[in-house]
C-alpha cells in the first residue's frame, strides 16, 4: 500500500471522503476491498455524522417502529 | 408479501457489512419487505467472495418470504454481455438496477414507504419527484443504530467492530473466482419474476 492510498483510505475513515470518491480514485475498487484495504491499514469504518443525518434517522425510525414515539 | 415499509438494498455495503459481521438477520427485525435488485446480490456477492458470499445466498434461500430478488433490465443486460466478456465490471450497475426497481409503476403503492439502505448513493437524486416525499435513505451504520435505540440489538458499534475484524481476516485469503459462476446461477434461481414465477 503507498502513501497515496493510505491518504484516501484516511481521510475516509475520518469521514472526509464519500465510499464512492473513495472507490473512484482507488481504480473501482469495490466496497469489500474497501473494507479489506482499511483493514490492511488498520482503520476504521467511518463513523461521523453526515448533514442531515439526525433527521433521516428520526424518519426513517418512525416509519420502522410507527408505535414508538420517540422518534 | 405484505406490508406498509418496504426496505429496498440499494448498494452493496449494507449486505458486506451485515454478512460478514454475521448480522444479515437484524434486517429481518423490523417489520417490511425487502427488496435487493439482482444486480446489487450479484455484486455482493461477487465482491464478498472472500468475505462470505454463501452466507448471502444462503441468507436470501432461507428468507424468500420477505425477501424479494428483484429482476431488472440492468442486469439481464450485464449478464449477457458477461458472456462474451467475462471480466466485465460496470461501476454503477446495483445503482441503475435500484432505480429501476423503485421507479416501477406498482412499487410503493398508496401510503407505502421506502427506505434505502445504502453505504451511499446517489440513487434518491434520480428518483422521479413524485416518490421523494415517501423515501429515505439511511446507511448501515443509521439503521443499526434505531435498531440498538429501539433495543433490538445491543450494539451498533460491535457489528462494525466484526465487520471490520472480518475484514482483517478476509485479506488474506485468495479470491475464489471459481465461485462466480455459482453464484451467477444461484441468483438466478433467487430472482422472482413481478408475475410471481422464478425465473429459469
């Protein structure tokens, strides 16, 4: 793995690359050599949040469970 | 199958993540129909063939109840074209293939919803207008989080953890390509048409 690549893989562990620009600029790596090259790096999956997170959650929970109200 | 919810899978993430985290189960914990286009089980699965595509297919034979393999043109297409050129690749073919399936004119009838679960898409962005008020889109990660808040499961973060020690582990062993073509037939055998009859 070169420097290149581990700088992608990096930044989107950290949340600053979409898995698709990711893919792109890894030559259409697909999403399980994504996983397997993080692993080789030793990252993470990311885990940040993304704008508009908080309220596709909050929809798509009251439709998955319409009886709990605390969504 | 019934139901107000329908949970289309529009990319491959979600079925690698869960799959090799051995979570494909927690999608069967809210109560809907899902949906994965062909072309998207035939990536996975291709694409997890070191990570576990058996246990995908296995998954979807011993769901078929719930689970809808849906056929589309996308793929009918690739698959035909693989024939000649076997190493083939099309980058965007589950996204065609997802938008194809959710664009048919009896998805999402009346008061039905959609959630699509994707690592990321653009798929939302093509789907005509009309349905954007009754579709969300939610990754992996979001989705297990409700089903930790809803105490469904007990932790999001531990199925990440698995997938990613899979990860670690998967990367040294070899791509089986011999298993491409078992695959191929297998999803063929899973892939129901819309009239109700499998596809031969």
């Amino acid at each position: 793995m070169d420097q290149r690549e581990r700088t992608l893989l990096e930044a989107y562990s950290r949340g600053e690359m979409t898995a698709i620009e990711l893919r792109r600029r890894l030559d259409g790596a697909t999403y399980g050599e994504v996983l397997q090259r993080l692993a080789e790096a030793g990252l993470k999956l990311p885990r940040a949040p993304v704008a508009g997170r908080e309220e596709r959650i909050a929809l798509a929970r009251s439709w998955m469970f319409p009886h709990d109200r605390r969504a | 199958m019934t139901g107000a919810l329908r949970i289309f899978v529009v990319d491959t993430g979600p079925l690698i993540t869960l799959a090799v985290a051995r979570s494909l189960d927690y999608l069967l914990f809210v109560d809907a129909d899902i949906i994965i286009p062909d072309a998207v089980l035939h990536e996975a699965t291709r694409d997890a063939a070191r990570l576990g595509a058996q246990d995908i297919i296995d998954w979807v034979k011993a769901h078929r109840v719930h689970i809808e393999i849906a056929p589309t043109k996308a793929y009918e297409i690739y698959d035909a074209a693989r024939a000649t050129m076997p190493n083939l690749r099309e980058p965007d073919l589950g996204e065609r293939a997802a938008v194809e399936v959710i664009e048919e004119p009896d998805r999402l009838q009346g008061d039905e919803r959609g959630v699509l679960l994707c690592e990321e898409s653009a798929v939302l962005k093509r789907v005509v207008v009309r349905d954007r008020a009754r579709i969300v889109e939610l990754s992996t990660l979001d989705f297990l989080r409700i089903l930790e808040a809803e105490q469904r499961i007990q932790s999001a973060e531990r199925v990440f953890e698995a997938a990613e020690e899979a990860g670690r582990v998967a990367s040294r062993v070899s791509r089986l390509d011999a298993q491409d073509a078992a695959t191929r037939a297998a999803i063929r055998g899973l892939v129901k048409r819309r009239d109700g009859d499998d596809v031969p």
